[in-house]
C-alpha cells in the first residue's frame, strides 16, 4: 500500500467508519449555515474508540429504524446532552 492510498483511506474519519454501506450522500450535506438551521453545527470528524456492543447495538437499532448510523448516534448524543443541560449552562 503506497502512502497516498493511506491518506485517502483514512481521510473519512469516524463517518467512514459508521456509515451506512448504502450511503452515497456527501458528509459536507450536514453542514448548514446559520441562518438556515440555528440548532446545526459546524460538522467535525472525530476518532474514538467505542465499546464493540455499543457498535453492534449502534448498527441494529439504525437498520430496524432505516437511518443511518450517525443519524442514531446523534439522537442519543442529543438525549444525553438534554439529560444534562445543567452541566453544559454552568
């Protein structure tokens, strides 16, 4: 493997690693602006490593819901921050 293939094949980040397989949508998609959805962010990859059942489950729950996995990811990531709204406003 040459030094370029790396490059691209890592160039996705955790997106290129729970994506859906069927996902042909851009990551740049997610990015809105602003002043046309204030609740969306800037888009960041991030790497992490993730428990295997917490990534299974992951899977599972976004094939039976028809989503993505980043889809799901962000719901529970948006219950959680919700759950502890007090922490993030102090």
């Amino acid at each position: 493997m040459k030094k370029g293939d790396l490059k691209n094949n890592i160039r996705g980040g955790l997106d290129s690693l729970i994506r859906s397989t069927s996902d042909t949508s851009n990551v740049n998609d997610a990015v809105t602006s602003k002043s046309e959805d204030t609740t969306e962010k800037r888009v960041v990859h991030c790497n992490f490593v993730m428990n295997k059942q917490y990534h299974i489950n992951l899977k599972v729950i976004a094939a039976k819901k028809g989503k993505k996995e980043r889809e799901v990811l962000k719901e529970a990531l948006d219950d959680f921050f919700l759950k502890n709204k007090d922490l993030l406003e102090g």
